[in-house]
DNA sequence: AGCCAGGCACCGC
DNA sequence: GCGGTGCATGGC
C-alpha cells in the first residue's frame, strides 16, 4: 500500500476499485455523514475519519500513519484484490457485468461485528435514513464521547457492557420500537456467552448462522448480513426485498420465493455471493428495480 | 389516508 | 414446514 503521510492527513494517490460514495453509500454501514461532494465523515472503531477523493485519488484526514494502519487499512479492506473479484463476477454474466460497472468502487467494509449485529437488528422493516438515526441515538445515549469535529459531538458505538445497560423501556423511548426486546436479548445472550460472536469468523456458516439466529430478531437475512458485514463471511447471500426484485428480473422473470433465489445464487456466486450480493442490491436499489 | 421501509415472531394449518 | 398477519415509527 504505497500512500504519502502530509501532517495529519494520508493521502494516495492512485488508489483503484475504491469510490468513498459507493463504499458507504451503499448499504452496509451507517455511520457516516455527507458534507459534500465525496466529502464524508465516518465514525467507526471509536475514531472520527475524514475521507476525500477526486477521481482516484483519496485523502484521509486526521488520522497518523500507525492508526491507518492498524485501522484503516483493514477496515476499508484495501490489500483485497477487488480487480480481480470484479472481473470473475463480470464474466459470470452480462447481469453481474452491468451492476459490477456501475457500482465499481464497492468495497466491502471490515466493521465491529457487534456493531453490525445491532445495526442490521434495527434494519428490519426499516428504512436507511431511519436506521442511521437509531444508531446515533443509541451512540450518543450509551457510547462514549470521542471528539468533536465543526462543534457536532461524536459518540462511539456502545459496548455490549454499555448497551446492556439499557431496558427494553429505555430502547423504546428512544423509538427502536418493536425490536426493543431483540437488543436486550443480543445483549443478554452475549454477555452471558451463549452466543460468541468471535466464533462466527471460522465456524462452519451453516453454524455460523444457527448461532446468531438463536438471538431473537435476527432471522435468515440479519445473520447473513451480520456474518458478511461483520465476520468476513464473503460466501453468504443477504436476500432481501431489494434483491429478491433484481434476482427476479434477471434471472428468474417470476415471483420466486427468497428461499430459492439464496439457495440458486449462493450456489451461482459461489465464495463471492457476498460480493456480487452489494454490487446487486446497491444496483437496484439506485435503480428502484420493480418500482413505480 | 394509507402504504412502505435491507424482516421477523408468532400463529394456524 | 408453509403461508398469513401484526409490528413501532416516520416519510411520502
């Protein structure tokens, strides 16, 4: 990885396959704020990073050489070689092709798989802008303040200690809603060990799965969006409305049902589900495939 | 006003 | 096991 460290911004200069709006845009992660034109602040690993980028080149700001490092570089997974995956999918079929071409700067981040797990909980039945209003809440609520940046105070992501301080009546307050009960019982079920969430990067996915489904409120899609999101698990195939649309259209042309498009593309895409998976739902979603 | 939002639990069969 | 229904809340 060969970047330029100016004061306390790191910059590269020809940084490929990577577009900082596809990247946090696109549905994987909800901390983040547009102040411009490629211009975003992220929270995650309880710092505040700046990203611009014109064209191919990218700049993180106030941040140092040992925290890119140490952080960054894996959570933006730059060592992946995504040419590589993008062209495998590309040849796959003209479908993947065209969504891989438009959405050709996804990368899929490496966030806290606790994090993920309580984020796509509160994803169901939700909307984005929603979703993203939940987390700061709970942030500002039971996280820890981190730092400041134009006067707006930033807060991390709670602890499952932190969290678990909070009552169902307490999440309701703050307008969760129905998926109150499921946050106090991830909580619960993880503080008191009957779900390891460091396990889920190397058991079994099958296993993987039945595990993270023993928490009320995570069903067949949170688990797979935990495990790709989350633990690195690029073979799952997060199948929700979005991309039961676009599978439909392209290559089932009628109502099928979720079971069997997850079962025919994780079988299709292979070790690469989860990645033709975000090129796929991104693609639709802009695209409003199967809306008015 | 009613429908929908990156689903899921719960129920009846 | 499979399909239908309710769910908190807010935007449109």
């Amino acid at each position: 990885m060969e970047y330029i460290v100016n004061g306390n911004n790191i910059l590269i200069n020809r940084l490929r396959d990577f577009d900082i709006e596809h990247i946090l845009e696109c549905g994987q992660c909800f901390r983040f704020y547009k102040s411009d034109n490629k211009d975003y602040i992220l929270i995650a690993f309880n710092k505040i990073l700046r990203v611009t980028q014109e064209k191919n080149k990218v700049i993180f700001h106030d941040t140092n050489e040992q925290e890119f490092n140490e952080i960054w570089i894996k959570y933006f997974d730059l060592k992946r070689n995504y040419k590589e995956i993008k062209n495998t999918l590309s040849t796959l079929d003209k479908y993947l092709d065209k969504a891989v071409n438009e959405k050709s700067g996804i990368r899929i981040l490496q966030q806290e798989i606790w994090e993920t797990l309580i984020s796509f909980i509160l994803s169901q039945n939700n909307n984005i802008n929603r979703i993203k209003i939940l987390i700061e809440r709970l942030s500002k609520k039971y996280g820890t303040y981190i730092g400041e940046q134009n006067s707006i105070k930033y807060y991390s992501f709670p602890t499952v200690e932190q969290l678990s301080k909070a009552s169902e009546q307490d999440l309701r307050d703050l307008k969760v809603g129905f998926r109150a009960p499921y946050i106090v019982d991830a909580c619960f079920r993880i503080i008191n060990e009957e779900v390891n969430l460091n396990e889920l990067f190397t058991m079994e996915i099958q296993d993987a799965k039945k595990e993270l489904i023993k928490i009320k409120g995570v069903g067949p899609k949170v688990a797979d969006c935990v495990l790709l999101f989350g633990a690195k698990r690029y073979e799952v195939f997060p199948t929700d409305v979005w991309v039961k649309r676009i599978m439909e259209y392209y290559y089932f042309d009628k109502d099928t049902k979720i079971k069997e498009i997850h079962e025919f593309a994780t079988g299709y895409y292979g070790h690469l589900a989860g990645f033709a998976q975000q090129y796929l739902f991104y693609y639709a979603r802009d695209l409003k495939v199967g809306k008015k």
